[in-house]
C-alpha cells in the first residue's frame, strides 16, 4: 500500500482497494472471524498492475 498512493492516486480500482484495506480490518476484528484480518496483497499487486494495463489474467 505504500507504492500505489504516489503512482495510482486517481485509478478508480485503486480508490477500491485501498478503501477496503483501510476499512475491512476492523469489521473483522468486530465479528472475531479471521486470525488475520488484513487484505490480501494480491488484491493490491493486482490493481497496480491493472492501472499500469496488464488486465488479461492466466491461471
């Protein structure tokens, strides 16, 4: 989350992420269900490498 405000600030998918980075945590906290309520990181890499255009993905 440290790389994406500085080269992301207006990306509308990047607003999202970060939003629920900064809001998800404590909602978890509140309902005890997770060991580790922080975001996954893959839903931050993802949004940086879609706003940068790599928007097709292959499993």
């Amino acid at each position: 989350m440290e790389f994406g405000p500085d080269t992301c600030r207006g990306d509308p998918i990047f607003q999202i992420v970060a939003k629920i980075h900064r809001i998800v945590p404590d909602v978890l906290r509140e309902q005890g269900k997770a060991k580790n309520p922080w975001p996954d990181v893959d839903a931050v890499s993802d949004a940086s490498l879609c706003h940068y255009g790599m928007k097709e993905y292959y499993l």
